[in-house]
C-alpha cells in the first residue's frame, strides 16, 4: 500500500522536483537578478529631491519618473507571463537585464527631463521580466509545497535590493554625485548578466515541462482568458493590489519627501527610517512565509490584518493633532510599512494552486500587476494633490485608504469563490491520484 502511494504521487506529480542544493544554486542566480533590479528600480526613491534639483521639476512632474517606470511595469506582467510561459525563464531574465542595465545607464548620463523619462521607461521594462521569472524558477525547482516559503524568500532578497538603495546608493549620490553613482552601480547588471549565461538552467534534468502548443494570438488569448476566470487568481491580483502599494509608493518616492518637508527630520533621520520600512520586510516576510507554508488558510487572515493595520497607523499619523507626528509614531509606521511587501507576496499563493503548470506565468503576471496598478495610481494622485493643495502631505496621503477600500470590497467579494474552487480543484486531485495505478 505504501508502494502503490508513492507511485501514485511520482505518477500525479511529474513536475515536482526534489529541490536540494543544486536548486539553491541555481535559484540564487535568478534571484540574484532581481536584488539588482530592485536596486535599480528603487534607486530614484533615495534621489527624489535631487532629481527634483536636478531637472528643475515640480512634485507631479517628479512622480511621472516613478508613474512612467510603474506603468510599464505593470502593463508588461501579462505579456511577460506569456514569455515565461512559452520561451522559459533564462532567455527572459537575459532580455530583462540587458533592457534595465540600459535604463540605468541611461538615467545616469540623461542631460534633460524628456531622457531621463525615457531612460526610466526602459528601466521598468527590463525589471517587469524579473520577477514573475524568478517565481516561475522557484516552482520548476522546488517541491510545490516550498512555494510560499520560496516566494517569500524571492520578495526579502528583492528588499535587500531596497536596502542597498537606501544605505549605499544614497551615500553615493552625496559622496560622488548623481552620474558616477548611478553609472556606476550599472556594473551590477553585467556581473548578474554573465552570471545568467553562464550557469541558469530552466529546470533540473527529468523535469523539462510537458510540451505546449503555441499558436499566435488563439494562445495567448486562451491562456489570458483561462487565468483570468479562475476566482483565485483574481483573488491574488486585488490582495496584491492592496497590500502591496502603501509601503511601495513610500519607499519608491514619497517617504522621504514626507518624512523630510511634512515631519521635519533630517535627511540621515528620514533614510534610518526607510531603512527601517525594508528591516521590518524582511522579517516579516521570513515569518509570513512559515506560516504561510503550515498552515494554508491563515493567507486571507493576514492578508486582511495588515490592511487594517497600515490603514490604521496612517490614519492616526496624518491626523496626528501636531505640526510633525512624534518618533514612535512614525517608526510604527514604518514597522507596519514592512508588513505590506510580504502581505503582497500572499496574492501569489491563491493564484498559484488555482493554474496548472502551463499557465503558472500568466496567472503570476496578472497578480503581479495589481499591487503595481495601485502603486501607480496613488503616486500620481499624491503628486496632484501636493500640487493642488500647497504641499499638504495629510491631504494627499488620504489617497492611500481610496484605493484601499477599492481593493479590500474586491477581496471580501471574492474570497468564497475562490475558497470554494480551490477546494473542489483539491477533491478532484486526490481522487485523480486514487485512481492512479501504481
């Protein structure tokens, strides 16, 4: 009876690979990857205010850099997800790092506003090919049930990336100005670049994906209209969508101009604090990962808990009855911050078991493009709103509990139905294996 059940699992599960550490290796090289392109991505978030000098641009001029790289971002995560799909990880990570190596360069050397948009542009193209790459290497090398664990890991080394903005680029800037340091951390790309072609492999050796046929645009709309009528993945894009953007819009612009012109602290005050947002990420992403991992239905719990929680550590800071807000409150906020990125991780876990392998990209993409729309909107109507109201930070951030409560009425419309598919997708994979022979 043993016997016939693990035959019956190999049989069920020819996809599932042993991990161990060769799949490590490999995945440390892509993931390497994206840690350069987060670096890359959030590098304007430390250089806002001289970008500002730099290019004599107003607050809704400044946050077109960071709408502009948003909005290419999220309108490449479908199309990405049908690249993953059908060429593979590796070529599309080498295609990623070329573009926003480029876009890098680009911005350091940019001699006017009109190139360094453009530069930017390409830079949010080249990033859009990272990660959904990333988490579609995580599933062709580790067990299905390491996936959230590996997901989890995949977003704290992304905010490693942010770390190394925050600390190092900065004092760059400062120390050797804008174009040695942002040409100069360009060199991170080629090194990753090399590092790809050398040594990623799509899959380990016995577990090449089932082929697929492609045909042209009857392809692409199958797997985009499949993906998209599953109430798990839909599910992940709004819990994506709203987690995802609070700490995203601080980090990628606006907290250091907030915590600077609203709160009046110092630039070095200001970067321990955004440090701290990406601190706080990364150990709740170790945490939300193990329980995650053991335990499948606390996903919505803590979804839903750390919307609540950055709704409310915003709401008693913008309304703070004081010109600035005191320390403690601010570093809650930031604390709080640090949760979003790994609640955002979460929307990956109800799109994955909702797709079979062949469309794992595609659903990826879509989910991924929720918290990047959001992030994008809400850094526009910051910069609109600073502009119309004088610079009133309290009045501009109340953007952040509009698409909040956009995001949270979709997930409690949504959360039965997708809880109910992924239970009967559950039932008709145990009966599919009892039905196995061995």
């Amino acid at each position: 009876m043993r016997s016939g059940s693990a035959s019956s699992r190999s049989v069920s599960l020819p996809g599932d690979p042993p991990g161990g550490r060769r799949a490590v290796a490999v995945w440390a090289i892509g993931v390497s990857v994206y840690f350069v392109a987060v670096i890359f991505r959030t590098s304007l978030g430390v250089a806002g205010l001289d970008a500002a000098d730099r290019f004599h641009v107003s607050a809704s001029a400044l946050s077109a850099f960071s709408i502009l790289q948003l909005l290419v971002y999220a309108g490449m995560q479908i199309p990405v997800g049908l690249l993953v799909d059908r060429l593979g990880t590796k070529k599309v990570l080498t295609i990623g790092v070329v573009l926003f190596t480029a876009g890098q360069l680009g911005f350091a050397f940019s001699p006017s506003y009109g190139t360094a948009l453009a530069s930017r542009a390409l830079l949010g193209c080249g990033d859009a090919m990272t990660f959904i790459s990333v988490l579609r290497l995580g599933t062709r090398w580790f067990p299905a049930r390491r996936s959230p664990l590996v997901a989890q890991l995949a977003g704290l080394v992304g905010m490693a990336g942010n770390l190394v903005s925050t600390l190092v680029l900065a004092r760059l800037l400062h120390g050797v100005g804008w174009t040695a340091a942002f040409g100069g951390s360009a060199v991170a790309g080629v090194v990753v670049l090399v590092l790809l072609l050398l040594f990623l492999k799509d899959h380990p050796e016995g577990y090449e994906p089932e082929p697929f046929p492609h045909r042209g645009s009857a392809y692409v709309r199958r797997q985009i209209v499949a993906s998209w009528k599953e109430p798990g993945t839909r599910l992940g894009m709004w819990v994506h969508f709203t987690t995802q953007f609070p700490a995203m819009v601080f980090l990628l612009l606006w907290g250091l101009p907030f915590l600077v012109q609203a709160q009046g602290l110092s630039r070095a005050t200001a970067g321990e604090l955004l440090t701290l947002v990406v601190l706080s990420n990364m150990l709740v992403g170790l945490v939300y990962g193990q329980i995650v991992a053991r335990h499948h239905a606390a996903r919505l719990p803590l979804a839903l808990g750390t919307i609540g929680a950055t709704a409310a550590v915003w709401a008693a800071t913008l309304a703070y009855p004081a010109v600035h807000a005191p320390m403690w409150l601010l570093v809650v906020l930031c604390t709080v911050l640090g949760a979003c990125g790994p609640a955002s991780m979460i929307g990956f876990d109800f799109a994955r078991p909702a797709n079979p392998p062949e469309r794992q990209g595609t659903a990826s993409g879509i989910t991924n493009m929720g918290g990047f729309v959001a992030s994008m909107t809400t850094l526009l109507a910051i910069g609109v709103l600073l502009d119309a109201t004088g610079d009133d930070y309290p009045v501009a951030f109340c953007a952040v509990f509009v698409l909040q409560a956009v995001g949270l009425s979709q997930i409690l419309r949504l959360r039965k139905r997708a809880a109910r598919r992924e239970r009967e997708r559950l039932v008709a994979s145990r009966v599919e294996t009892v039905h196995v022979p061995a």
